[in-house]
C-alpha cells in the first residue's frame, strides 16, 4: 500500500509579457484507498460550468497515477473548454510522466496512486487572439511539475512559513498595510 495518503502543493508561473497564460494549478495527490481516492471516484460525472476529465497526454494516452483535472473557476466559453482539453490538458499530462519519468512521483506505486489537479485559466485567454499556445504550455507544464514536487517534498514547510511570516505577503495586500 502507498505510503502517501494526502499529499498538497501549489505552484504559480507567470506568463511572459502581454500574454494572459498564468499558470496556478493545485494538486491533490494520495492513495486510491483514502481521502484523494474517494474525492477522485466522486469526481465522476459533470457539473455545469466546471469541466472535469481524465488526464491525458494525447488521444488513448492517459497518464498514470490516474488524475482527473478541474477548473478553479467557472467555464463559459467553448473556446476556454478547448484551451483546458487541449493545450492545458497536454502540458498537465507531459509534466506528470515526466514527474513518474524523473523520480518525483515513484513509479513502483503509480497504481495505488491519483491525483486530482485544479486549474485556472484567465478567461481573457479564450478571447485573445494572439495567444500563444507555447507560453500557455509552458506556464502549465512548469507549474504542474513545480506542484507535484512540492507536495511530495511537503513544501513549503511549516519551518520556512514561519521564518518568512513577516517577510511574504500575499500580493493582493500589496499597498494595503504600511510599514
């Protein structure tokens, strides 16, 4: 049996200048026996506006461990369900493989695993008509494998969250509270 129960990470990679390709996926990962494993099953199925689907690399490639993939907000535009299925889907897939690939994720317990990924796309994406689909990839493929190390490194830790307490603030709160 895995010895991963839950497991959490997060990553952010910015776009390069004048794109709206923000990567922020979340990751959940875990045995198919616990908590991940009864949110993953539970995930079968659709909601409105909330897209969820199997990873997969490229047609009958589905990675392994088994992750399903989500929105962190509200679909409403069939050019955003493309984004997500195609480019992001596929920069998500290629990152896990190569997480199993590099030794992140260990491959002897890819069956017991899953995961489950959340995803944002800015929805000025989907509208933009000079997007570009490489910096998409890479923001996504970067941030995904940046997610999965840090949940199985269990970072940040608590140690490095309190050292750095007075010192890092969530950028909403830039200009808000003075010095």
């Amino acid at each position: 049996m895995s010895g991963i129960w839950l497991a959490t990470g997060e990553a952010t990679v910015l776009a390069a200048d004048g794109q709206y390709t923000d990567a922020m996926p979340e990751v959940m990962i875990g045995n198919v026996k616990g908590p991940v494993g009864h949110a993953f099953a539970s995930m079968a199925g659709q909601v409105a506006g909330h897209p969820r689907m199997f990873v997969i690399r490229d047609l009958n490639q589905q990675v392994r461990p088994s992750t399903m993939m989500t929105t962190k907000m509200t679909v409403k535009s069939e050019a955003y369900v493309e984004l997500l299925g195609g480019v992001v889907q596929a920069a998500t897939g290629d990152a896990i493989v190569d997480c199993v690939a590099e030794g992140v994720l260990p491959k002897a317990e890819i069956g017991e695993l899953c995961m489950i990924i959340m995803v944002w796309l800015d929805p000025r994406c989907a509208t933009d008509e000079n997007l570009d689909h490489k910096d998409l990839y890479r923001t996504n493929y970067e941030a995904t494998k940046l997610a999965i190390s840090r949940a199985m490194k269990g970072e940040p830790t608590i140690e490095t969250l309190i050292e750095n307490r007075k010192t890092v603030s969530h950028y909403a709160l830039e200009g808000v509270f003075e010095a």
